[in-house]
C-alpha cells in the first residue's frame, strides 16, 4: 500500500468521514469538558470517576468479547471490579483517590504495546505499521522508525509519571487539567511534531496523510510477531 495513496477529492466518503471526524471530536472534547467539571465541582460524588472508567471498559469489552476465553475474562473482571467497588465504598476510602486509576491503565497499557515491539526477536510497532502502509522500507527509514518507537514510548512514560506526580503533589483541578483537558492535544502535538520533523528529514520520501495514517490503525493487527525480519 503506498502511504500516498489517499481519497480524491470526488469521492462521496471523505466528506462523511470527515464529518465523523468533526462529530467525533466535539463529542471527545464535550466529554472531556464535563468530567473535567465534575472532577472540580464534584470530586467526592462518584459520577466523574465513572464516566472517567466508562471508556475504557468500553474498548476493552470490545475487545475481550471477540473470543470465548475473552468474554469469561471479561466477566471475571466486571465481578472483581464490582466487588473491589463496593469494598472500597465500605471501607470508606476517598472515591477521588480513584481518579488516576484509568488514565494510568491507558498511559501505561500505550507504553506496553509500543514496549513490547522493542525486544529482541520482534520488530518495532512503529516499523511494522510503516511497512503495512508502505509494503517495505529503506533501511534509514527502518532505523528512524524505530527511534520513533522509542520516542512513544517514552512520552507515555512520561504522560503516567505527570500524572501521578501531580495527583500526588498538586491541586485536584491541576491534575484535571493535565489529564481531562491536556492528554489528547499532547498526543496530536507529538504526532504533528514527529510529522513535521520527518518530513524535514526525509524530504523525498512518501509520507502518509493523517486520513491514510487512520485508515492504517483502524486496519492493523497490533499483535506482534513472534519473529522481527
């Protein structure tokens, strides 16, 4: 697949995907708005933490559900999760203190998929996604690919330890800001960043559009290989 190959102007989908695109992105920034108000106004009353866990036990019932053994899992950690809830409401523990608890689970699951593919034996995420766009690679593209790998990783890495450090340290709205208001532009920041700087350094190389760069993820198996080539 070449990374340039994208949607003509003619064609009937891409107004219908990019109004998706715009109705998905008031939709995640009026979601982000209001639990970012609820965190503040509301830290003790319980519907922020849930509408902060509600995502992510979305996407991963979503994904649990495609096989048998992932639906009993599934099952397991609804009744761990449903019984650890009402202990931690019986003890009387503070319902903010599980506030950090999903964005971790999400900063720190994103560090473990681009982590994984960075052993020996297994080719980086990054690398892999390039050549399912592409079809093959140059060698100095394969390296810089790699670098790319570790860059995500260590900005999730540092997206976890912001996090905790400012729950730890700072005011519950300083930590809702960061978390319900800053996460998603410091990831487009860094993809545009990472964009910009390749497309400096590699000025003759076909770089994929972000509708080409979407159409990939939505596609790619994020299961790694057992072997790297």
């Amino acid at each position: 697949m070449s990374m340039s190959s994208e949607t003509g102007p003619d064609s009937p989908a891409l107004p219908i995907s990019r109004t998706r695109a715009i109705l998905l992105l008031c939709g995640v920034i009026a979601y982000q708005a209001v639990v970012y108000w609820l965190v503040v106004s509301h830290p003790e009353g319980g519907l922020g933490e849930g509408l902060m866990a509600a995502p992510l036990l979305v996407v991963a019932g979503c994904a649990l559900w495609r096989t048998p053994r992932g639906r009993i899992m599934l099952v397991l950690l609804c009744a761990a999760g449903a019984i650890g809830l009402l202990l931690w409401r019986a003890v009387g523990a503070n319902s903010a203190l599980f506030y950090p608890v999903p964005y971790l689970v999400v900063y720190l699951s994103l560090l473990w998929l681009f982590g994984r593919t960075l052993v020996r034996g297994r080719q980086p995420l990054i690398t892999r996604l390039a050549s399912f766009v592409h079809g093959g690679l140059p060698a100095d593209i394969t390296r810089y690919t790699r670098q790319v790998t570790w860059a995500w990783c260590i900005f999730f890495a540092a997206m976890a330890l912001t996090s905790v450090l400012l729950f730890a340290f700072a005011p519950l709205p300083a930590w809702s800001v960061f978390n319900n208001l800053l996460n998603l532009p410091l990831v487009v920041a860094m993809y545009l960043c990472e964009s910009t700087w390749r497309r400096r350094r590699y000025p003759n190389f076909s770089h994929a559009s972000m509708a080409t760069v979407y159409r990939a993820f939505r596609d790619f198996d994020f299961n790694p290989p057992t072997a790297g080539r």
